[in-house]
C-alpha cells in the first residue's frame, strides 16, 4: 500500500475511533444522571476538559500571542461561542439524556446539518444542494417511521423540546464557529479551549444554584475522568489530527455513522432496545444525513 493510502486509512480509522468515544459518551452520560443533576454534571465535565486542555494552548508561544492580540470583538465571538455550544447545547443534551433514550437524542441531534446549511444560506451565501434537499427528505421520512405513531409521553416530550433548543444553539454555534475559523486568526485548539472554559464556567454556576455540588462516588468520578480526558479532551486532538488528511466529506459520513454506533451501545449497555419500525426509521434517516454531505465530495 503506498504511503499517502496508508497515511489516508489511518486518518480515516483514527476518526472512527474518535466517534466511537463520542458515541461512549451518550452511555456514560446516561449511566452517570442515575446520581449526578444533569446541569452541574455538564458542568464539571466540560470544565475538566477545559482544565487540561488549557496548558496545550501555553505550551504554543504563537498561541499564546493570538491570545494577547485578541480583540473586544474577539472576545465578544469566543463568549457567544461558548455560551451556544456549551451552556446551550450540552446544557440541553444532559437534560435531554435525562428524559430520553439515547438513540432519540442521536436522531434529533442528527438534525443539525440541515438547519446549519440553512442558516448558512442566508449568513454566509452557502448553496442549498440537491443533494441537502435529497438528504432531507429521507431524513424527514426516518423521523416518520421512527416516531409513528405519535405518542410521546409527558417527560419524553419535554425533553423532546428540550433538545430541539439545544439543536438551534449547535446549529447557532455551527455557523458562528466557522465564521471564527475563516478568519484563521486562532489556532483551533485555542477557539475550543477559551469558548469551552467560559461556557463550563456557566454551567458550573448554573448546576451550583439549582442543585449544589453533588456527593460523587468513586464510580461518579471514574465517569467523569473519561468524559473529560478520553472523551472530549484526547478525542478533540485526534479528531482535529485526522482533519489533516481527510476531506471535510469523509469527516463529515464518519461522523455520521454515531448515530448507529449510539444506538448499538444503548442496546447493550442500557438495554434500550428498539422495534423493528424504530430501526427503519433510524437507518433512513442515518442515510439522508450521510446523503447531505456527498456535494462536498467533488470539490474538497
């Protein structure tokens, strides 16, 4: 095998790793709301991370000077970032996590590409494809199999709205995160690191008021660790890694396929299982997001 193929498939196989972290991340979670409030665990994990992540951005002297040379405006964009993804986003997702099953999370969130592309048509003149308007109708025939007949229960729908919130802040941060990037004034790490700390710190607050710092077992804290180490820090490093030699398409269809991978783990660890139309209805709808991202094939 030549070299750039290798170099290639090992990208690619990195990248899969990373999403099967991501997707360990939902059983985590879900295993970990049986003792911590969702707020406050959203909180520590993300503020953890920050925590680590933080000497990596000082170990850079060219880091640490974007850092100084920063702007009010600047600034202004990494809080809203922060407060978007994090507060927002995760703050609703450990919600959500604690009313729903974990492969309807997954679905839902799914969504996201859609509503960025969107959003991205107004703000940044991005082309709504043939291929989004495909991808959507077979995303919007899935969500019909899977949630026919509609009979939501009281706490299911509450955390159905919950996350349909956070869905619009990941899509809000989606766009505003590459705005940031396309100005290329901050390393990734650097935009990630600030917008992460500041948002955690929030949340952080936000746990504290509403349910005071919980009492963690050994267990609560082993949880933790890997959210915030395995999970999200050494995650974020390889994910950002495999970025290099792959084209935004294939990042994009790999990071896809967690939507399968969460619903496997939820059968095993959770034992949430599904019914037979529930599955059609995941794999349609797992193929219209997958189908979306095919216009960038061409063109990375």
């Amino acid at each position: 095998m030549p070299h750039g193929e290798h170099s290639h498939l090992k990208a690619a196989l990195l990248a899969v790793f990373v999403t099967i972290l991501w997707s360990s991340s939902f059983v985590l979670i879900k295993i970990g709301l049986k003792d911590i409030p969702a707020i406050i665990f959203a909180g520590i994990r993300y503020f953890l991370a920050f925590l680590i992540l933080l000497p990596l951005v000082f170990l850079s002297k060219e880091r640490v000077a974007s850092v100084k040379a920063l702007s009010l405006r600047d600034w202004i964009k990494l809080i809203s970032l922060g407060i978007l993804f994090y507060t927002f986003t995760q703050g609703a997702s450990f919600i959500g996590l604690s009313l729903l099953p974990v492969v309807m999370l997954g679905i839902i969130l799914n969504f996201t590409p859609f509503i960025v592309t969107s959003i991205g048509a107004i703000i940044l003149t991005e082309k709504f494809t043939k291929y989004k308007l495909l991808g959507l109708g077979f995303f919007a025939i899935g969500l019909f199999f899977f949630f026919y007949p509609i009979d939501v229960p009281r706490p299911q729908l509450i955390g159905i709205l919950v996350v349909v919130f956070g869905l619009f802040a990941n899509s809000a941060s989606s766009i505003l995160g590459r705005s940031i990037n396309r100005e290329q004034k901050l390393h990734p790490l650097v935009v990630t690191t600030l917008s992460m700390g500041f948002g955690a710190f929030l949340l952080l607050i936000a746990g504290f008021i509403k349910s005071g710092f919980p009492a963690l077992s050994l267990k609560n804290w082993l949880i933790i660790l890997q959210l915030s180490v395995l999970n999200t820090a050494l995650a974020f490093t390889l994910w950002n890694r495999s970025l290099r030699i792959l084209h935004a398409s294939e990042s994009s269809i790999i990071n896809n396929t967690m939507l399968f991978q969460v619903a496997v783990l939820g059968w095993i660890f959770l034992d949430e299982a599904m019914t037979v139309r529930q599955i059609i209805g995941m794999v349609i709808a797992g193929c219209g997001a997958i189908v979306a991202q095919i216009r960038y094939s061409k063109k990375d």
